[in-house]
C-alpha cells in the first residue's frame, strides 16, 4: 500500500521505499537487525534496574538543559527554590526528561479503522519505597508506551505476521521499530486484565502488539510516528497506518518538579502572551498588575486594560498567546449555553464569545485565562474573542468606554490542568466584591428530607411536552411505580412537571403568563390535588417549571397579572431559542419581589417544594442598554432567590438556561456565605437531552464532561445537572452511567413502558442512590480534542471523600468500535498510611475484580459506539500480625451490582481489632479468638445498599511472600439481617447479601483468620 505512505518530510527519507521489493533490502535489514539488538539492550537494562530490590535515585541526564535558564531573571526569596536537594526531600529536576506517551492503532479485517494518539503524562522518576519481602514496585523510569490493535472478523483467516512503527524519534532519519506480539490469554498479562472481548463482536478476535521503550531512547523531544504491518502471508506488501500527513505526534516535555521556585512560575506566566512585535498587531492594551500569587505548584497574576475603545472596534487586542500545543475554549454557544471547543490553536472558537481558556503549553505545564468586569462583575460581561495567530481579543457588554480599568483577566498556570482552573476561579473570588445572602435567607425554610441529587426523580417533559396533565402525570407514574417495585426496580422519589402547566395564552415560544394558577383544563383541581395523588405513589417532593420571567413570551398585557402588576414593554431579538424577533411584556423590576413572593407562596400552599427556573439568560436577548439588562437580571435574581429560599428552603432551584459569565460572578461573590450544612441548588450543565437525535448523544456526554472542568468550581453551591434521559431505548444505558457518576441529580422522562424496557438497578441499585461527592475529572488526554471525532476514550475520574477510591468513568463517543489503553496509574492520586501499594480494581460491565500486587500503568478496554465501563480502583489497606510473621490486605469495593457502588461505603476498613488473647471473646461477638493472624474489620455504610464485597488477600512477611489462605469465620451487620455471605477463595472476594437492606448508616463486622 505504498499509495497510503507516511508523510516523513523529505522523499529520501520515505520509509515505503523500504521494503521487501527494495535494491537496498539487505542493507536496510543489517541496519534494523542493529537498532533491535540497541533497544533490546536497553530494554534489557531498564528490566534489570526495575528488578533490584534496592534502587538508587536516576542519574540526571547530561544533555538535560539548563535549569537556569527556563527561570525568571528576578532574584526572588523562595522558600522552596532549593527544596530539590534539601534533606530527604529530594524533588526531580523541572527539566528532566520524564513523559510517557501511549499509542493505540485498531484495524478491523486487515484494513485500518482509526490510529489515535494519547498525549503523554509525566510518570515521574520515583524510586521503589522500602519493602521487606519485596512486593512494593515503584513507578519506575519513564517509557513510551506503543500498543497497536487488530480486530478480525470470523471469516477472516490470515493473522498479522509482522508489525513495526515507524518514527523520527532518533532525529530527522525515520526509521523502523519491530512491535512484539502480545498472548492475549496470558494470564500473567495484567494490562489485559479487563479486555471484554465481547464488545467486539460476535465472533470476533483480537490481536495485540506492544512495545515499550525507555524514554530516553527519543533524541527528538518531538516526533511523528506511524505504522505498518503485513499478514502472515510472506508474499504480501507493507500495509501503512496513516496517509500523507496525518501521522501521530509526540511530545515529551519535562516533567516539572512536585515543588518548583516561585520565579520558574512566574516566567511560565510571563510567556504565556508574547509581545507584539509585528506591524499587523497592535501592541497589547494590558500591563500586568501587581497582584501576584506564587507558590511551589503555579501562580496566578491579574491584567488590567489600559486603553478600551470598544465602542469603535468592538473588541480590543488582548495579546497573543506564546508557544502552546493545545487550546480548550469554553465558548457560548448563544445566551443560554457554553460549550467546549478544542484543538490546537485558538481558532477552534473562532466567532463565538469565549468565556474562559485553558491552554497546554510547550512546558508541559497549563494555564488559564478569564476576562471580568473587577467592580461590576454582574453589570458587564466581558469575554474573549479569538483571532488569526492566537490572538485574544476583549469584548465587553455593555461598552466600558468610560472605565476601562474595571476590566480584569485572570490567569493562573499550574501541573495539572484542574489546578490552572480551581486556582482560577479562586483568584478572581478573591478579586470580586463579596455579597452574602444572609438577608435573602432571614426566614428560609428548613431543607427537605429528600435531597434532589440524592434519589431518582421524573421529569413530564418528553412524555407529554406541553400537553401535560392531572390524568396524565398520575396514570404514568402510578404505572412506573406498579412495574417498579414489582420487578425490585428504583421508583421515582421526586417529580417536576415541566412545560405546559401553567395559565398562558398559547403554549409556545410567544405565549404570555396570564395567571400564576394552573391551567384549570388541564389541572381542574389545581397541583394540590396532583400532589396528593403523587404522594399516594410514595413521591415525596413534586416540583414544577417556570420561566426566569414568567412564561417564554413573558406576561400577558390583558390577564389578571397585568392587572395587579406593573409591566414593561421591550422588543426581542432573534435567538436560537425563540427564532423570530418579537414584542414581549414583563413585569417591572420595582415590583417583581412582589410578584415572586405570591408566586411561591402559591405553589408552597399547593404543596410544590421545589422549582426548575428556565430561560434565565433571556434579558440578553431584549434590545435595551447593556446597563438595563443586568439591571434586570440582578433584580429578578434576588426576588426569585429570596421567594425560595422563603417557601421551599435550600436546594430547592433548578437553574436552567443559565450558563452565563453573569451567573458564574454572582456565584462567586456568594460563595463565602453558602455553608456546607445546606443542600445545593442544581445548575444545568449542558444543553437540553434530544432522545431522538441520534446524532445527539455522544456531544451531550462529551459537553458535560468538558464543562464540568469549570462548572464543578461552583460546587459549593451548585449540584451540577446533566438532564433526565428516557429509558429503554439503545443509547439509554450510557447516559444512565453518566447521570450516576455525575455527582448530580438522576431523573428520567418518557412512558412506562420505556421504563419496563431497562434494568436501572443495575445502574442504581434496587432501592436507592448514593451520589458521588463532586463531578468527575476529565482527563488530561481528553482535554484538547473533541472526543466526539477522537478514536479515543472519553475518560473522567471520581475520588472519594476518604480517598479510599478512585472511581474511573470510560466512554466511547465515537462513532465507531474503540480498542485503547488506560494509563490507570496516573489517574489513581490517593494516599494511604498504611504504607500499602496493592489495590483491588473492579470492572463494573464484566464484574472482575483483579488484586494487583502493582498497579498496572496501563489495562486494555473495548467499547462499541456509546458504550461505557467504570474502573474502580481501591488501594488496599494493610494490617501487620502482631509477630511480624503476616500481612492482610483488605478493603471493602461496596455494592457492586451498581455503578459506582463504592459510594456506599461511608467509611472503608477501619477499628480494626486484632490478635486477640485467648479465651478473649471477640468485640461484640462471643466467639473467642486466640491467634496472632488474625483481626475484626469494620466497615461504615450507608442505608439502602443491598451487599456489599471485600477484596481480601494474605501473604508472610518474608522475602518469599508466600500467600496465605484466608478463612471468615464470622460477619455481622448491625441493623439488619444477612441474607447471605461467602467468601469465593479463589477470587479471594467476600459477598455479603442484606435482608432487607439498611434503612440507616450502619456498621458491619468481619472476622478474619489467617491459617498457620
């Protein structure tokens, strides 16, 4: 296939020359033959420094650069500047050659599919810690890490022969590296632990070649690689990966030091905006203020405006950006959404308002930048506007001709991209004008018992639409609740019942709110009547939506409203959401407190306890000045605010339509008042579900994720929302695993009959949801490519509270089949005092549970299209026997028939009693114990989990590390009964069934005995 050749930048050096037809084969294959014996060499050596039981440090690489130089010119007092060779703690150098990168290539019959590109993560340079019989493997040295994939279909019959990439990581000659074929049913291979071959097909098969190579084997600090490949067939030619410019790329940067000198953060900020220095840019309209924030781990600054002429130009140069290798813009889609665009340069947000960046630069570190108003923040919105070259320009609404040194940008840059943004947002907090809401909550109602983020609920939406109803609502919800607990399935704890409820002149984007009554066709006994019967079913809390302003097409002129409130007329402009310019009434910001009080006083008497405010962002699209629309917003805000916190009390607001810079400021500023005691409110994050837009589904899972890099910094306050999902339908499955590892609300819509279709305690649990603490993570690999057009995983992470846990959420939203790795090494962050460094992984889709010894840098995973898995990767706690002479290692992985099952567990392996004396009966049980192997676990949970399991494994503590057989003598749960339990030695995993399940926070205890 040499028509498919690699782009290599010169023809001499074209790689499909080489080949089996080639005058100069022979020559070609005397020189692979010698760079194979090299890097078997050097492989040889990293294996034999991996070994040792006794590492010393890594030598420093001579052709390292200077550290001196990549610092600032200032002279700076650091306290950490010289943490690198103080005492014990011994930093690596910034500068350091230490990346890893992994590569993965799917073919499908023996044609390629997809060759995709994981950006490399430093893995460090760790040394092993101390360890008395030698299980405890650190890092070890950096590699690059090439794994390349075949899938065959049942009638193919040919099988790969040989594989090799093709690279110019040796400098500008490409030359070619023979990949090593993997046993797939190795079961010493633990990266193919968790390989569901399954999902590839029926019939289908799997081939694997891998090839891991020292980092320092790469002159090149930045390449490009392909591959090519022949079947087993002697007689065939060079099949090639990628065509003419599209090979891969790889970039290995330095690892920056744990701890790092204020002054090398400093000029990491500093070279983030070049100088003009051209002709065709004007020079930069900022000066960097003197409000820096420095530590060992990044530092944050802020710039003012010197000179803004808005008005003439509609934005203003900012600066342009310095060397960087990818862009994440979060950009407003229109008024009411922001999305995330990324790529490479900042072009990929070209045209729309952008609201916030982040960027990877060329040092591996990354930086984020924020426009705002300073001492206006909710009267201007500023944001960037991108141009040719990197350029960023400043816009704001309304125009600050007059003030423009009110206007800000914050940046912050830092190791890791979820730093550079928290650090972000903590910075312009600081910046802000703080105001509390201690007045809007003088007489707050108490929070309800049901938490929204805490149980199912049901939306009316895209079962009725607009034509929602008394009968309706009732007759599908008593059906759900009927198939429900029938078939041990979760049940709706909560409803709101969407568009289409209220008193309006039509029900469409031009309707007006005539009353604040129901429509009295379609509710005659009003929400009092519907609430009751709702309650019947056991629906504890019954929601309804409205508009920010009233209705879409705000107040009716010639209702009751009208007659009883002020209104004001402004005209419409046109905005996806209501696509035609219009005249629109709404009541006047001098008495909307007014209305809002009766408007919730009303729904609090019909016994509604919570709201969904849509269409919030909708004053930005009335044609008035800037001033006056925030003016509007500000005013509406508090009345509605303050309406609920009076009459429904704490997380009680459903914030819809409303990712604005507006919102985002005002939330800041509250921040220091809103106490951890009270129940968040719930912010949308993304715009709405289309179940019947394939098309849809991938981009909405993607969007969530991205976005909640920046929305999860409004946590303190907000519950992020992915929306309801309907089930039973193809796609339903992966966004019933989103929802759940969301760490917001889950809430279906649709008949019950697409509710019989799908198994939700699979993904719920039977009686009850846990929800996780916080967002999940996007990974650093998933941050600057649109996952949706990416052969790659989408991929977030979830720690616990405790840090017991790593919970990893895997997602293909591709549109085709996905075989690739998952670097669960650099996902996994938590601690342990324990000194353990074995874990248990849990594979949710297959439920395999493999205790590693080492936790394995990368496993292997197949998804179809929408498909998803979770890891959850617990690292095991570690108890000593009294004499030295054993070692258990346990931890309880929590509910595993549902997703993020471990979420149950309010606290992991702890009391732990051991070594009891003879003839001692054992705490709270009578059975006496008397040897020194052996200890009472307890574990925490919460109410409602159905089992859970423990991952438990034994071993001596001799150099050996013989295992041990581990024997459960007893389990005890305190309040409730065990259905069952059993302890499956040869997976070494304890089950235990409750019956029922706990209605509290309960306790469980495990007798362990080691056998001598």
């Amino acid at each position: 296939m040499s028509s498919n050749s690699a782009d290599k930048g010169g023809t001499n050096n074209n790689p499909t020359t080489v080949d089996s037809s080639s005058p100069d084969h022979t020559g070609w294959q005397r020189g692979r033959e010698q760079r194979v014996r090299v890097l078997e060499a050097a492989l040889e050596a990293a294996t034999t420094r991996q070994s040792q039981t006794k590492r010393q440090p890594p030598q420093q690489q001579q052709s390292d650069p200077d550290y001196g130089t990549m610092l600032d010119s200032e002279s700076d007092d650091d306290s950490d500047s010289d943490a690198r060779t103080r005492g014990d703690d011994t930093y690596p150098d910034p500068n350091s050659d230490a990346a890893s990168c992994s590569s993965s290539v799917l073919y499908s019959e023996g044609q390629p599919l997809l060759c995709t590109y994981q950006p490399p993560t430093p893995l460090g340079t760790n040394t092993a810690p101390p360890s008395s019989y030698g299980l405890l493997r650190g890092m070890g040295p950096p590699v690059i890490a090439f794994r390349v994939y075949f899938v065959h279909s049942s009638s193919e019959t040919l099988s790969v022969g040989d594989v090799e990439i093709w690279s110019d990581m040796s400098g500008s000659q490409w030359q070619g590296t023979p990949l090593i074929r993997t046993d797939i049913g190795a079961t010493s291979e633990l990266e193919l632990s968790f390989l569901d071959v399954a999902q590839l097909g029926e019939g289908h098969r799997i081939e694997q070649f891998h090839l891991d190579l020292p980092a320092s084997v790469a002159v090149a600090k930045r390449f490009e690689f392909t591959v090519r490949w022949k079947s087993t067939n002697t007689q065939e030619e060079w099949n090639w990966a990628s065509s003419t410019g599209h090979n891969a790329r790889v970039a290995l940067r330095p690892r920056i030091a744990d701890k790092a000198p204020a002054s090398y953060w400093r000029q990491q900020l500093r070279s983030l905006l070049r100088p003009a220095c051209s002709d065709t840019l004007p020079p930069p309209a900022t000066t960097i203020a003197d409000s820096w924030q420095v530590s060992s781990t990044g530092a944050s600054c802020m710039f003012k405006a010197c000179e803004f002429d808005n008005a003439a130009s509609g934005a203003d140069f900012f600066g342009q950006l310095g060397t960087i290798d990818g862009v994440l813009a979060f950009a407003r889609k229109d008024p009411f959404w922001i999305i995330p665009r990324a790529g490479t340069d900042a072009s990929v947000a070209a045209g729309l308002d952008v609201v916030l960046v982040l960027v990877e630069l060329s040092s591996g570190a990354y930086a984020a930048l924020m426009p705002f108003a300073k001492d206006a923040p909710t009267k201007h919105t500023v944001v960037f506007r991108t141009g040719p070259s990197n350029t960023l320009y400043l816009r704001a609404s309304p125009t600050l001709d007059s003030a423009p040194s009110s206007i800000r940008v914050a940046a912050s840059v830092s190791r890791h991209p979820h730093d550079a943004i928290h650090d972000l947002f903590e910075r312009i907090q600081q910046t802000l004008p703080h105001t509390s809401i201690d007045e809007l909550s003088a007489h707050c109602q108490p929070a309800h018992a049901t938490s929204l983020s805490g149980s199912m609920g049901y939306c009316t939406w895209n079962t009725f639409y607009q034509q929602v109803s008394h009968d309706g609502i009732v007759s599908v919800l008593s059906e759900i609740c009927r198939i429900g607990r029938a078939a041990n399935q979760p049940v709706p704890e909560w409803v709101v019942i969407d568009d289409g409820w209220q008193t309006t002149t039509q029900d469409n984007s031009q309707g007006q709110l005539s009353e604040i009554s129901a429509n009295k066709d379609k509710f005659p006994d009003q929400l009092k009547q519907t609430v009751q019967s709702l309650a019947e079913l056991g629906v504890t809390r019954v929601g309804v939506w409205h508009a920010l302003w009233g209705y879409w097409g705000g107040i009716d002129p010639s209702g009751p409203l009208a007659q009883r409130y002020e209104l004001e007329r402004y005209q419409r402009k046109w905005c996806p959401a209501v696509k035609t310019a219009s005249e629109v009434w709404l009541i006047s910001k001098t008495c909307i407190a007014a209305f809002y009080d009766e408007f919730y006083q009303w729904l609090h008497g019909q016994g509604v306890t919570f709201v969904k405010v849509d269409y919030q962002a909708a004053f930005e699209t009335l044609e008035l000045d800037g001033s006056d629309v925030y003016s509007m917003y500000n005013a509406y805000y508090d009345a509605m605010e303050s309406a609920a916190l009076k009459y429904f009390g704490p997380g009680s607001v459903v914030y819809c339509m409303a990712q604005t810079p507006h919102l985002i400021l005002r939330t800041l500023q509250h921040l220091d008042s809103v106490t951890a005691a009270q129940q968040r409110e719930i912010l949308r994050n993304s715009d709405d579900y289309f179940p019947d837009e394939p098309e849809s589904h991938s981009w909405h899972i993607y969007c969530n994720m991205a976005n909640a890099l920046w929305s999860r910094q409004l946590q303190s306050r907000f519950a992020v929302d992915w929306d309801m999902f309907q089930p039973g339908k193809p796609e339903s499955h992966i966004h019933a695993a989103a929802r759940t590892l969301s760490g917001g609300p889950l809430y279906i819509t649709g008949s019950a009959a697409n509710y019989s279709h799908q198994d939700l305690a699979s993904v719920l649990g039977h009686t009850c949801r846990t929800p996780l603490p916080s967002p999940p993570l996007i990974s650093s690999s998933c941050l600057f490519a649109d996952m949706t057009a990416t052969a790659g995983f989408l991929i977030g992470s979830t720690t616990l509270a405790d840090e017991s846990a790593v919970i990893i959420s895997i997602y293909n939203v591709f549109h085709e089949l996905v075989v690739a790795p998952v670097l669960v090494s650099q996902i996994l962050t938590t601690s342990d005092s324990t000194g353990s460094n074995r874990y248990a992984i849990h594979q949710q889709s297959t439920g395999r549970v493999c205790i590693c010894q080492t936790l394995g840098d990368i496993y292997t995973l197949a998804l179809q299209p929408l498909a998803c898995d979770v890891l959850t990767v617990a690292r095991m706690a570690m108890f000593r026997s009294t004499d030295r002479s054993a070692a258990l290692y346990a931890i309880c992985i929590g509910d595993t028939s549902r997703y993020a099952g471990i979420g149950v567990v309010e606290r992991n392996v702890f009391g732990v009693v051991q070594n009891i004396a003879p003839g001692t009966p054992a705490p709270r049980s009578g059975s006496p114990l008397g040897s020194p192997r052996q200890w009472v676990l307890r574990v925490r949970l919460a109410s409602g989990c159905n089992g859970v399991s423990f991952a438990l494994q034994a071993c001596e503590s001799t150099p050996e590390a013989h295992s041990l057989p581990v024997s459960v003598q007893s389990v005890r749960v305190q309040g409730c009964e065990i259905d069952e339990w059993e302890y499956l030695s040869d997976t070494e995993i304890l089950r235990v069934m409750f019956k029922p399940p706990p209605s509290n926070s309960t306790a469980i205890c495990v007798t362990i005995i080691l056998s001598a």
